[in-house]
C-alpha cells in the first residue's frame, strides 16, 4: 500500500472511499509499485527509494496553498448519484478538505479529493487534482495509471491517455496493468498510434515482464484474430509454461483448451 508517512486521518479516507468504490461496482487500488525507486527533487521537496518524504525549504507555499485551496470548490454530481451515495461524498470531501488545509501537499489526502471527484462525476476536476499530483509526485505510477483511466473511460481524450499510461509504465515497467489498457486503447478503442502500437506494446511489456500470462494471452488473441497462427501457437505456449509454474490447474485447463480451438498446423 502506498501510504504517506504521518498520516493516519488520510489512510482512514482512502479506506473508507474504497469501500463505496466497491459498493458501486469499481475500485482504486493504491499501492507503492516502484514509484519512488530513486532520489528526485520537484517543487522543493525530497523523495528518497525508500519512499520517505523530506520537505526542504519551502519556496513555494503560497502558490501550493493557492492551487490546493483552488481544487476545493464545491462538488459537482451526476445526475444518476442517489442521495446516500453523495452524504458519503460530502463527508468525504469534508476530511479532506481539513487535512489540506493543514498540509497542502498531503499525497493521500490530494489522491483522495481526485478520486472522491470521480465518483462524483465531476471528471474535469478529477483530472486536474490528479495532474498536480503527478507534477509535485512525479514518480507515482498509480497517479498516472488513475489519470489513464479517467482520460480513457470517462473524459475521453485518448491522446491524454496514452500519455499517461505510458508514464506509468516508465516508473513501473512491472506492473502490467499499463500495457492492457493501452492495448485496448488501441484495439477497442480505436486509438491509431500506428499500425504495429497494439502489438508492440504487449511485446514491451513482455520483455519487461516475460512470466506475464495476461500479456501472452492477449498477444496471442491479438494473433488469432489476425490469422496469424503460428506466432499465436507460441504465446499460448509461452503462456502455458509460466501457468504451469504457477500450479494453477484451472487457468493451465483454459489455456489450453483456447491452444486448441487453433487451426492444426
């Protein structure tokens, strides 16, 4: 989990948000990755690769207090929110808001003031926590991974999306999550990053991840689809090896029976 030091009143938010998430059918995973693997200054504060926080002299207070205090307007909701889901919005934003005053650049207490936006509905001002958050946290993959979703699923802008997600694959190249989306971002979706994007992003991620069964799976789909079976054949095979590694019967099972539905050479 990432958790920002000294906090206790923010982590008690994000896990209250996170049940509401999932009463509503969604959910926001925060968790470290390898977001501060490296020692960075930006904005006059210090993150080390252990993840501690160290606030060198402030230089920029007023113009931080200035943009926080901007992002506390009241919320805007969706026509289809019921009553009980914005009280819990309302309260939500309330302990927010109180942290913020008190620290503006608070990591936790800022991710959650995005993503009680989001439920919200108020997308627009959702994107414009998160951009901050990614500008004074600049090496926090589950920032930009949370801004590729809202840009992918709900505002719509691809372009920013792949932006993105791409940023979080450069501070996270292990998590795989990234490579799905821009995957689907350009087959679902539509998005023309050129004509070999879809393929090649799933091949990075394998490279970076090669025991990823889901990047093989996907890479191998993507080949039946396009009649090209051999290749197909071999990420299936790759994907059955690292399933067997797993001991997992079941998904071995499934696998092997979509290696079967293949063509005979």
């Amino acid at each position: 989990m990432l958790i920002h030091p000294n906090n206790p009143r923010a982590i008690l938010i994000l896990s209250s948000v996170a049940v509401l998430l999932l009463l509503g059918g969604m959910w926001f995973l925060i968790q470290r990755g390898d977001a501060r693997d490296s020692t960075t200054t930006t904005d006059g504060v210090t993150y080390t690769g252990e993840g501690s926080v160290m606030v060198e002299e402030d230089t920029n207070t007023a113009q931080t207090n200035t943009e926080t205090s901007d992002f506390m307007r009241p919320l805007v909701f969706k026509a289809d929110l019921s009553g009980e889901v914005e009280s819990v919005l309302e309260a939500q934003f309330r302990e927010v808001r109180e942290i913020l005053a008190e620290t503006p650049d608070d990591f936790n207490a800022l991710s959650s003031l995005g993503l009680v936006r989001k439920i919200a509905g108020d997308y627009t001002e959702a994107a414009r926590v998160w951009e901050y958050v990614s500008r004074i946290y600049p090496n926090n993959a589950v920032t930009f991974s949370g801004l590729g979703d809202l840009y992918l699923n709900f505002i719509k802008n691809y372009a920013k999306a792949e932006v993105a997600y791409k940023q979080a694959i450069k501070i996270a190249p292990n998590s795989t999550d990234a490579y799905r989306n821009l995957f689907a971002l350009y087959t679902d979706y539509g998005y023309d990053a050129g004509a070999t994007a879809a393929e090649d992003i799933l091949k990075e991620g394998i490279i970076k991840n090669p025991n990823a069964i889901d990047l093989h799976v996907l890479l191998a789909r993507y080949y039946t689809g396009k009649g090209e079976n051999e290749n197909a054949r071999a990420e299936y095979g790759a994907a059955l090896k690292a399933a067997k590694g797993t001991g997992n019967t079941i998904l071995v099972s499934q696998i092997q029976t979509e290696l079967d539905t293949l063509p005979p050479r």
